[in-house]
C-alpha cells in the first residue's frame, strides 16, 4: 500500500529547511514498524511528493507517535498538504473486488 502526498512550501519559507523537513519526515516514516520505504521526490522547486509505502501501519487510521506527529508539523510549518491519498497495489484491489461476486 501506498500513501502519496504533495506538500507546497509556504510563501517566505527556506526551500532548504523545507527540503529538510520532508527528509526527516521520510526518516521518522521509515522508523515506524510496517513502513518498507518513504521518500519525498521535487516537483518542482516549490512542491514535494511524498510516497510512504507501507502494509496498512500508515496514514490517517493509524495512532501517529510524538515523534511522528513533531515530523508532521515540522513540515505543515513550512507548507500545505495539498494532497493525500491511499493508494493500493492493484492485487489486493482485485481481491477485493472478488468480495462482490461472493
């Protein structure tokens, strides 16, 4: 599974620290069990995607740590979430979707 967001920085904030943050949120993400890899990628010089990918430990059903929600806001300091979806491998969606002819 993956949770694919896009963060836009803020007018007057340090594209650096911006930088920054999304890899340190990347880390934290890659710290929490079930989490197989997390990175950010530019889109361009003011906006970044974040792909985590994970097995369902991830994302807005799951109780984030201290540390995890301290990653979050370090980022929502210096931009705006403008994008956040789950997004499943196309095997379970097929499963799932076999759950409807039973």
């Amino acid at each position: 599974m993956l949770q694919v967001s896009k963060w836009e920085m803020k007018s007057g904030a340090s594209r650096d620290d911006f930088g920054i943050a999304a890899l340190n949120f990347c880390k934290n993400a890659k710290s929490n069990s079930g989490v197989s890899d997390a990175k950010f990628y530019w889109q361009n010089p003011n906006v970044v995607a974040i792909i985590v990918e994970h097995d369902g430990s991830w994302g807005p059903n799951v109780e984030p740590s201290g540390q995890t929600m301290k990653a979050f806001f370090d980022l929502a300091d210096l931009s705006t979430c403008t994008m956040d979806e789950p997004w499943i491998e196309a095997g379970l969606g097929h499963k799932r979707t076999q759950k409807i002819a039973s």
